[in-house]
C-alpha cells in the first residue's frame, strides 16, 4: 500500500486559505497594511506596491494549490486508493472526504 504525496482536500483547503489572504491584503484588512509605508527586504516600501506584490502572489499561490489537488485526485492509484480505505474514518477525511 502507498501513501499519496499530496492531500487533495489539504490542497483545496489551502487554495482556499490562499484565497482568503489574497482578499484581505488586497483590501488592506490587516492592521499592519494600514500605514503608508512598510518594511519589506530591509527597505521601505510603498504599502500599495507591497500589497499589489502580495496579493498576486497570494492569487498565484491559490492557483497552483487548486491545480495540484486536482492533479493528486485525478491521480490516486488503486494502491492510494486501499491505503485510504484502511485508514480510520477521521484519517480518511483528512485526504478526501468521500
């Protein structure tokens, strides 16, 4: 039996998160996104430059997530396929949840 490598719902929940952190720095939710400058790589930044920066990083992050947890489903072999099913019902819902 084979452990997958990648966790197809742990992927999608991070796209998820991904997305989330996406939103909220884009919209300068997050109390240290409120000033005009920001300490990034030992330099001030402009915060809308940073946030511009990470957003898009965090979207692309989000991306590559979504694609790697439909890569892991499409790709479960019958050997993923038994380890799962001998794992308890808890265990089992950490990798796919049906």
């Amino acid at each position: 039996m084979k452990e997958p490598w990648f966790s197809p719902i742990g992927c999608f929940l991070g796209s998820l998160e991904a997305l989330i952190l996406e939103t909220l720095v884009r919209h300068r939710a997050l109390p240290f996104l409120r000033d005009e400058t920001i300490l990034a790589g030992g330099k001030l930044v402009l915060t809308t430059e940073w946030v511009a920066f990470a957003s898009n990083l965090f979207y692309i992050g989000s991306a590559v997530a979504l694609v790697i947890g439909i890569i892991a489903l499409v790709s479960l072999s019958d050997a993923n396929r038994r380890y799962i099913a001998q794992l308890p019902k808890w265990q089992q819902f950490l990798i796919w949840p049906w």
